[in-house]
C-alpha cells in the first residue's frame, strides 16, 4: 500500500455493562447494554464501511457487545481478541494499532473508556461539522461510536494525523 492509501478507523466503547460481583474483565451487559449494542451495530452498518478487521478486547463486556453489534452489519469481518485493548491507555492503543497489517484499509475496535474516547480525541487533528464539541461534550457513554480516516500506513498512525468523520451515542436516537 502506498503513503497516500485512505483508512478508516472506527472505535467503538462497550456498551453498558452489569455490576456483579465479578472481576471487571468477567463484567457482562445490563439489559440496557444488550439494547444498545445492536443500534451501535445498526449505525455501523449506515456508515457504509466494510471493515478488514475488528478487534476486540477479551473483556466480556466488549466481547458481548461485538456479538450483538456484529449481528447487525451485512458483512463480518474477520475478528482478532486482544487482551492489550483491556484497560489501554492512548498511547497503548496507537502501539497496537501501528501493528495493523497494511493490507487493512478499514478497521473497527471495540474497547473501553477512558482509551476510546482519548484516542478518538488525541488522533482528530480536524473534524467534520461539530463532530468534536458534541464527542467531547458527551464524554464518550456506553456504546458511543467515533469514526476517524487519515493518510497512510498504519505505522504512520500518531496524534493530529486524521480527521473525525462521524460520533454517535445510542441516546441522540
């Protein structure tokens, strides 16, 4: 793939999880979660985007989240479970990313706050319309979806390279 190759990045926040007496990684979805994770996949079906790869965190909670989101999309892409996704700060999350094969043009994450909405914010060196002000004025809930695009290979992902495409939040539909 060329320097100039298009890509897409959308980062998805589980949606809203149980309070069990579990450890966090076990925590399932409430019966809200279980709502939400659909219209999250129903949305990422309306951006049009087949994506390569989704990766996911091994949490149950993420991993319940896809199962439900992915139900929803006309074509699954291959998925990859990634234990570094858990509880990732920002710069983690580029490392990972920056791992992604270059023949993925189009990638989904699901994962955790405060990683996805951090990342979503530190990667948006621009944004379409007011994309931006109204992510960083929800605070990225449950089941928030953020789409970024930049140039590039992969490795070449850093802070400031790409643009917010598109924020959504299970509650502005």
């Amino acid at each position: 793939m060329s320097a100039d190759t298009p890509r897409r990045i959308a980062l998805l926040r589980h949606a809203k999880a149980d309070w069990p007496q579990v450890a966090d990684h076990d925590r399932p979805l409430a019966d809200r979660g279980r709502r939400d994770a659909p219209a999250a996949g129903r949305k990422l079906a309306e951006t049009g985007i087949t994506f390569d790869l989704a990766l996911c965190s091994t949490a149950a909670r993420t991993r319940e989240t896809w199962k439900l989101a992915v139900q929803e999309l006309p074509y699954r892409p291959r998925t990859s479970y990634d234990e570094r996704v858990y509880d990732a700060s920002p710069g983690e999350l580029i490392a990972l990313l920056n791992e992604t094969p270059d023949e993925v043009d189009d990638l989904l994450v699901i994962g955790h706050n405060p990683g996805m909405h951090a990342l979503a914010d530190i990667l948006s060196g621009r944004a379409e319309g007011d994309t931006q002000a109204r992510m960083n004025r929800t605070g990225f809930p449950t089941a928030a979806l953020a789409v970024v695009s930049f140039t590039g290979s992969w490795k070449s992902l850093e802070p400031g390279v790409g643009t917010l495409l598109d924020y959504w939040t299970p509650k502005e539909h």
